[in-house]
C-alpha cells in the first residue's frame, strides 16, 4: 500500500519525506507552515479546558455536600451546580466546509489525500458519483473507520417508483434523456437489469431489500472497519453507481452517507466536510437535505480540473444558482476555488502553447535533473496563471457580489495535486502539492473552535466563582446596598432594552416596506417570471419539478420555481437584509448582532465604582460574564433565525402552490405536458394577490418574533441572574476558592 497517503503520524502527517524527495525538496518545517504553531495552541486549549473542569468538577462535588440547606440556600446551590454542567454544552456548531466540483474534478482523490488517506472514498473515474450526499468527520473515539448509512423512508421510495416507471414508459418529445437515464440507472441498480420490465407491485415487494433490513425498518445503519480500504469496498454500493453490478448498488434508497475518519482530530475535531453533489434526481427528500447542509456551510470549496478551471462556466453557476441559500438563507462567509490535477501536463506542449523557452526557466538539459526541472517550473507556471485567471473570472461573477461582502480574504485559490502528494517517488515537494495548505486551512478552523470553547468554558468557570464569592455572609448594611444595585441595573436595563426594542421596530419597519414593494411587483410578474421556467422545461424536468414542489436540482443546476416567483421580493430586501442579519465573522454597523454587542448594562464605570467592595465586585463580574454568555448564545441563535426568516417566503409560496403541484404532476397521457403547464400558469395567475401577500406576513411575523425573542431573552436572562445575585438574602456555604479563581485567572490569560 502507498504509504505516504496511508497513515501518517498524527500531528506531523503532511510533512513526512517520501521516498525519492531529493534533500532540497524536503518541505519546510512545521513552524513555517503553521501546523506546529496549530498543534502547539490546540494541545494548549486542550489542557487549560482539562485544568478548568478539575477545578470546577472539585468545585461541584463541594456543593454535593450541602444538600440538606434550607430551601432558598438549596436553590440557590442547585442553580451553580446547573450552572456547572452546562459549561460542557458548547455553544458553538462545528465547522461546516461544503464541496462542489462535478463528476471527474478529483474531489475525492482531493478529500483523501487531505485526510492522509489514498483509498478511502472511492473514485469517480471508473463508476458514477451518485445524488448521495456524504459527510466526513473526525472519529475521536477509537481507531476504526466508520460510516453511518441514512436512508429515505420505504412509503418515499415506492412513491418514486411510480414516478420512475412514468419516466421509462415515456417517449417521443416527452421524453428527458437526462432524466431517463437517472430512472433507469435507479431501477438498474437497486433490481438488476430486469428490474425495467417488473411492475411496480413487483419492485415494492420486501424481498428485494434482504441485504439492507434497515432501510426497511428505517434504521441507520453503520459499518466499522479497521482500514480504509476495506470500509471503502463496504461503502461502495451505498454511494456510486456500478453498471458491472446491476441488483447490488443500493444508492438509490440513500439519502446521506456520514464517514468518521481516525486519525485526524488535529484538523477534524470541529470540523465537517460535506461533498454536495452537483446534481440532483428525482427525490425530494435528498434535494431538501442537500438545502439544509448547504445552508450550514460556514465556508465552499469549489472544485476544478485546472486545464479547464479559468472557463469552467459550470463550477461558477451551481454556486450562483444556490446563493441565497449560501448568503442570505445561510451562514457562508468565504469561498475557496481548488484547481485539482495540476501535474496532468506535458512540459513539451505547455511551452510550446505559452511561447516558454528553457532560458526562462534558468534549465539546461545538461543537467542531469533536467526532466523533473523542466516539469516542476511548467507546473509552477500553469499554477501562477491559473491562479490569475480564477481570480479575474471571480470579478466577474456579479451574482456571487451582490449578495456576499466580497473584500479580499473572500476567495482563496489552490492549485493542487493530490497524485504528487501521494506518489511514493514524487516531483513535487508536499508544500507545491498545496495539500498542507488546505489542511492548514482546516486547522485554521479547528484551533478557531477549540479556543472559542476553551475561552466559553474559562470565563463561565469564573463568573461562577464571582458568584460564589459575592454569597458569602453579610450584614444588614450590605442588603441595602445590594438592593441599591439591584435597583440602578433593573432601571438601566429597562432603558437598555428600550433603545433595543427602537431599533427592532427600525427594522421591522424597513423591511416590511421593501417586502410590500416587492409583493406588487411579484403579482404584476407572476406570469411572466414562472413562464421562463414553465416553457422551457421539457415534460419530465417539468413533472419532476411538480413532484418535489417546485425545486428542482436538474443536471444544468438548479431549478426553483418558487423562489423564482419570490424574486423581485428577494430584490426588494437582499441588500438591507443583508446588512441586518450579515453573516458571521462581518457584523456591520446597521445589523441586530452590532446592536447586541454593543448592549450592557454592567458598565467599566459600574464596575470601578464598586471595584473595591468584597462582595458586588464579585457580584457585577458574575453578572458581566453571564450578560456576555447570553450574548454568545443569541449570535449562534440569531444566525438559525435568520435563516428560516429569509427562507420563508419561498416556503410560504411553496405552500400555496402545493396543491397545484401534486395535481400537475398527477396528470398523464396525450397532451399532458400543456396541461401541467396550463394548470401552473392558472394558478398563479387566480392565486397570486394572495400567495404574494401572505408570504409577505408570515414573513413580517418570523422577523418580529425573532426581534421579541432577542429582547426577551435577554431580559429574562439578566433578571434572573440578578435575582440570584442580589435580591437572595441566602447565603451560600463558605468555600475558600481564591486559589481557584487565581489558576482559572492564569488559564484564560494562556
């Protein structure tokens, strides 16, 4: 086996000297890269977390010895000890990194040779890649590889058995070869070549399912392997298409595929890769996951061969096609083209076609390395030129620009070869495959997790020993000053969340007038707007779009008759939707999260003026660490919020013409594709004062119980914590923690 994408020492994988590399081409240490400085600051997060949950765990068990306190005491001791076991609860999501790249582009060599893996996903070259979606994580547990199979519902599948055989028994101008060749490679698959002929009573049976009982009781099913290898023969049948083996292929009944990888926790602890396929089929179970997980990515990579990347028209429009569903209706703050295959060349030709000559790339065929010379610069060339062109053709994607903040840490740009970085005897050295760079990326994204976790669980920890330290016994003198406190942090908060609730109705206000303006420019457009998508699609894409309400991801990208409707109200609302509700990592001044952070009311001259009292020193640092929890959680909270706001109007138009949709696509025979179409336009046209008008208030109502639940939310939170803090006169059981609040202290300082 290749040794060198097989496994490789954790922690030091992407820098290992294959057999071969001359001496010069060895790569550069780990602390020119960054993987060192990445392992360096994740183990150190790793121990300071490990030190903080000693201490708090110690701190607890202390707690467990005063369950017999009179019950305001009790309370206020079960409220630390919960406080204490939610430290552990992460409030931050992994990583999503989604893959596009077609049939061919070398995504999974790329995926494999990133995970030091050569044969674990297998290769598109030989069988076709599927509409199976495939996510791959870190197994942090033991050391085996695993994946985990779900599939669609047995009642989902015999209804697209229907749909399927329809497809097959069409013909002349009706007929979609496209989609037909995906009906028959379906039925091909899962029943064998006579599969086409049986009738759908026939192909419903149980019997055909023996050797997958899971999906029948709509279970997961998971395999484990101990090597790669053999968990990719497993998984073969569960993920690509194999006409060698007709009745074996299972792919069909999947909706997604989830591989953990050991191995890998430096880089994949936090982190999921999720490989969407470009196209879709006729399953709407998948095609909705496919949304879901897109609308998760946090970053895209977008994968090419490099001999076609700078023109690759395709790559740029799956991702145009789906953008709202990046942007807006989603979480992704960056893009990363990846031109792949960049050793496939032929030096000769490559200087002939650019007008190179040896001179320019200081050669001789003297030298005896004069061959490998020649190849390293030509490579080195194309990499540079490639790299000029993606970026010159990202300026020209005035979709993409629209509706994302494009400044210039946006896109990034590798030119990669997964071959060299696996070769036992490679040209290349690691660094000029650009694989650690990715992987460099990756850990980028994980070290980011593991110390925002790190700092969450840290300053938690503290807050509650403030807190602790602020209920120690006191005097009546003290009750009155607490209650003075008390008294100034409820006014302050009332005026805070006031000059809240303002801006709220701001922007209530402003995209509710947007949102009208684009409602009667969707009813005067109706029509016209559907009838692009109505008249030039053929009889199957159009039925195909009926059974899955309107969406459709077709083999020339995706179809969305419903957000095409919604379209001048999308126009109305991106730009100032956009600035409300920015994606993570771009607050501006105008959005709800700006507001948000902004918001206190323990202020540094609050915080000063008690700064010497034993006891609300204590109490305003505990209040100041849980205001800022609270405000850490509502970010995460507001992002999956904005999401289904953004969302809902096509959701809401999906609705009104479900009915329309489930009719046209149950018509059938001569002359039922003018039928379909005529239905569609029927309705849109009787419907849409309505359906426009709805979407807009149900939209208006998401967006206003979204701002209520912010202000509430922190209104309660605080008041809650303030109760406990200042108006229990209860105290809680001398602890002596100063140690502890010094080492927690020295932790978050690390």
């Amino acid at each position: 086996m290749n040794n060198r994408g097989d496994k490789r020492p954790a922690g030091n994988d992407s820098f290992s000297t294959p057999p071969g590399t001359p001496k010069k081409s060895r790569p550069s240490s780990p602390e020119k890269t960054g993987e060192g400085t990445s392992m360096c600051a994740s183990e150190t997060a790793a121990i300071n977390i490990r030190n903080a949950r000693r201490i708090m765990a110690k701190i607890k068990h202390r707690l467990n010895g005063y369950k017999n306190e009179d019950n305001p005491t009790k309370k206020l001791i079960e409220y630390v000890r919960e406080d204490i076991s939610k430290l552990d609860t992460s409030i931050k999501k992994k990583t999503t990194v989604g893959v596009f790249g077609k049939t061919g582009a070398g995504k999974s060599s790329l995926i494999n040779a990133i995970l030091g893996e050569k044969d674990l996903l297998p290769s598109g070259t030989l069988c076709a890649c599927t509409s199976v979606i495939i996510q791959i994580e870190a197994n942090t547990t033991d050391s085996y590889y695993t994946a985990e199979i779900e599939f669609i519902s047995k009642e989902e599948w015999d209804a697209e058995l229907e749909t399927l055989l329809n497809v097959l028994s069409e013909d002349g101008e009706e007929k979609d070869g496209a989609l037909f060749n995906t009906a028959n490679e379906k039925i091909t698959a899962l029943y064998g070549e006579d599969g086409v002929f049986l009738s759908v009573e026939d192909l419903k049976k149980d019997e055909h399912f023996t050797n997958i009982p899971e999906f029948l009781k709509s279970k997961i099913k998971k395999i484990v392997c101990k090597k790669a290898s053999d968990l990719s023969d497993e998984i073969g049948c569960y993920i690509q298409h194999d006409d060698s083996l007709p009745g074996e292929c299972y792919w069909p009944v999947v909706k997604t595929v989830t591989i953990k990888v050991p191995n890998c926790k430096d880089f994949l602890e936090h982190v999921v890769l999720v490989d969407l396929p470009g196209t879709g089929d006729y399953n709407k179970s998948r095609d909705q996951m496919w949304r879901m997980k897109l609308r998760d990515c946090s970053t895209v990579w977008i994968v090419s061969e490099i001999n076609r990347a700078a023109a690759d028209r395709d790559a740029w429009e799956i991702v145009s096609s789906s953008i709202t569903d990046m942007a807006q209706g989603g979480e992704c703050s960056s893009l990363s083209f990846i031109c792949t295959k960049t050793d496939d060349l032929n030096p000769q030709k490559y200087m002939k076609a650019s007008k190179l000559k040896d001179d320019d790339f200081h050669i001789t065929p003297e030298d005896p390395q004069y061959g490998n010379k020649k190849k390293i610069a030509c490579i080195n060339h194309r990499n540079g030129k490639a790299k000029e062109k993606v970026k010159k053709q990202f300026l020209q994607q005035d979709t993409i620009k629209k509706h994302f903040d494009c400044d210039d840490n946006f896109l990034t740009v590798f030119t990669v070869s997964s071959e060299e970085f696996t070769k036992e005897d490679p040209i290349l050295n690691q660094e000029q495959t650009e694989i650690p760079a990715l992987k460099d990326l990756l850990r980028k994204y994980n070290i980011n997790h593991i110390n925002e976790t790190t700092h969450h669980y840290i300053s938690g920890a503290l807050g509650i020993l403030s807190l602790i330290q602020g209920s120690k016994e006191f005097d009546a003198k003290m009750i009155v000053e607490r209650s003075k406190l008390y008294a100034t942090l409820e006014r302050d908060l009332h005026q805070a969340l006031g000059h809240l609730h303002i801006y709220s109705h701001e922007i209530k206000s402003s995209l509710q007038a947007l949102l009208a303006k684009g409602a009667s420019e969707s009813e005067e457009k109706g029509v016209e707007t559907a009838e692009e998508i109505i008249r030039s699609s053929q009889h199957q894409t159009l039925t195909a779009l009926c059974k899955n309400d309107g969406f459709f991801r077709a083999k020339k990208g995706v179809i969305d008759l419903n957000s095409s409707l919604a379209r001048p109200m999308f126009q109305h609302i991106n730009s100032t939707f956009s600035e409300f509700f920015p994606v993570q990592g771009k607050v501006t001044e105008k959005s709800l999260q700006a507001k948000i952070d902004q918001f206190t009311i323990i202020t540094e001259d609050l915080l000063t003026k008690y700064e010497n009292s034993p006891v609300l020193s204590h109490v305003l640092k505990f209040l100041k660490i849980e205001e800022m929890k609270l405000k850490k959680v509502l970010q995460q909270e507001i992002v999956e919020k904005k999401k289904k706001i953004y969302t809902s109007l096509y959701e809401s138009i999906q609705k009104n013409m479900q009915p329309c949709y489930k009719d046209a696509a149950a018509i059938k025979g001569r002359g039922s594709m003018n039928k379909k179409k005529d239905m569609l336009r029927d309705h849109i046209e009787s419907s849409k004062s309505e359906m426009f008008q709805e979407a807009k208030r149900n939209m208006v109502a998401l967006l206003d119980r979204t701002l209520e639940f912010t202000v509430e939310k922190i209104r309660t939170g605080l008041m809650e914590s303030m109760d406990l803090s200042l108006l229990n006169e209860n105290t809680l059981p001398f602890m002596d923690i100063r140690k502890d609040i010094e080492l927690l202290k020295m932790l978050s300082q690390e």
